[in-house]
C-alpha cells in the first residue's frame, strides 16, 4: 500500500491546503518582514541555511513518498495517522503564532536585536527559551506523520533538526553577546524546545 495521499486525492487536497495555512505566512513574512531601522543584524546566514535545509528534506520527504520504497509506508490506519499529524501541525501553527505574539516587537526572521531589547520571560519563553521554534518543528512533524511514511517524516525532521541547530546556536551567541548576564541566567533556568527535557 503506498502513503495515503499518493492513492487519495481528497486527503492530498486537504494535506496541502494544510501546508499552504501552515506555511504560507512563513513565506510571505520572509520576502516581506524588514529588521526595523537601528536594528544590529548578525544573522550570519542562519536564515537562508535554515530555508535550505528545510527545503532539503520536505524535498527528500515528497520524493520518498512518491517512490513508494518497500517498507517505509505506514499502512495502519493510515486516516487516523493523517489527521493526528494534521492536527498537529495546526497545534504547531498556533503555538509558533502564539510564541511570536509575546515576542511582539523583539521577533525578527533574521537575527538581530535593538536597543533596550531585555529578556522576554512570559508566556511560553517562561519555559523554553525557542518556542516559535518549537512550534515550527511540531509543524514539521505533523507534515511528516501526516505524510505516513517513516521514511519521510525522518528526512523532515532531520532537515529540520539540521537547520534549527545551527539557527539557535547562532542566536544564543549574539543574545548572551548583547544581552550579557541576564539572557545567560535565563539559558540556565530554562530549556531550548521542550519544557524541562530539552
């Protein structure tokens, strides 16, 4: 049996309607959303490496998913697996827009901060100090267990895991460097995408 929205056009249809809610506004925001003059920009192509390793492995997913490899198919209840990851990656969606609310004007695509920016500790940031970041990885998930294949969810999760690494890394860098001792107390009370685990 191959992934349920190879053989059922209404699941594909809703699977990528799912994608375009899910991430279209990423999109639109990344051709769209300036840093705000005065802002100090240190992204060090954090944001396009992580676009690209994204993109890698939602390619690579897709392209497991239409070469139907022997065994990597999840063939029980494959309906039950597609909603679950649907309602997951809406889960993601509204926790990453969730995140980014609290975040408010301190939230840039890129990485960069401002003068009199402190550290945000409300809201999700009370427990983890990434969770728009977290959120977009539930997205990812989502995509790949609605996806039913193993395979493919693995290659989304690993572009995604690639990408958000070097990301976090590089802003964790810049806000110990500019925010000094108050973000480096907050790295020790807290945890980067799941509430005291990791």
């Amino acid at each position: 049996m191959s992934a349920l929205i190879v053989h059922s056009r209404f699941h594909l249809v809703v699977f990528y309607v799912a994608l375009f809610v899910c991430f279209a506004p990423e999109w639109l925001g990344t051709f769209f959303q300036r840093v705000e003059p005065g802002a100090v920009k240190r992204d060090r192509g954090s944001h396009a490496w992580l676009f690209i390793a994204m993109g890698a492995g939602v390619f690579a997913a897709f392209f497991l998913v239409n070469a139907d490899f022997p065994g990597t198919t999840l063939t029980w209840n494959q309906p039950l697996q597609f909603w679950i990851g649907v309602a997951v990656m809406l889960a993601g969606l509204a926790f990453r827009w969730y995140a980014i609310h609290v975040l408010g004007k301190f939230f840039t695509r890129t990485v960069a901060t401002r003068a009199g920016q402190h550290v945000v500790q409300d809201g999700p940031y009370r427990w983890i100090r990434h969770p728009s970041y977290s959120g977009a990885l539930l997205m990812f998930l989502g995509m790949g267990i609605a996806m039913t294949n193993w395979a493919a969810l693995l290659a989304i999760m690993l572009g995604a895991g690639i990408g958000y690494a070097w990301r976090v890394h590089v802003e964790e860098q810049v806000l110990c460097a500019d925010l000094g001792q108050p973000y480096r107390d907050y790295m020790l009370r807290t945890r980067r995408f799941v509430p005291f685990v990791w």
